[in-house]
C-alpha cells in the first residue's frame, strides 16, 4: 500500500493498539437521527476511536 492506503492502515492499527491497553473510557451519546455515538478514550482522556450504533440495535428499556 502506499499513500491513502498505509496511513489508513497506520490509523487502524492505532486505534486497536489503544483498544488492546488500559481501560477505556466510553461515552454514549444521543446520535443526531436516532441511535448512538460512542466516543471512547484511553486512560490519558484522548479520543481513540468514535463508533455509531444504529437505533434499530439499541435496546429500549
């Protein structure tokens, strides 16, 4: 790979590098048109990584 392709490949192995360490912090937050954004951190409070959960796998209680 090269360019694009190896910087997206460095960011990835980042973001699992971090998944793989300390614990995290996970923030849930109301995502614009329904479902969530997950927002977790590593122990130093930096961002590692923003996920989106669709409302239809979000469980109503």
């Amino acid at each position: 790979m090269s360019g694009n392709g190896e910087i997206a490949q460095d960011v990835l192995a980042g973001r699992w590098d971090a998944l793989k360490g300390p614990p995290l912090l996970l923030v849930e937050l109301p995502a614009e048109h329904g479902g969530l954004d997950l927002l977790i951190y590593d122990e130093r409070g930096t961002l590692v990584d923003v996920s989106f959960v669709p409302a239809e796998l979000v469980l109503q209680s």
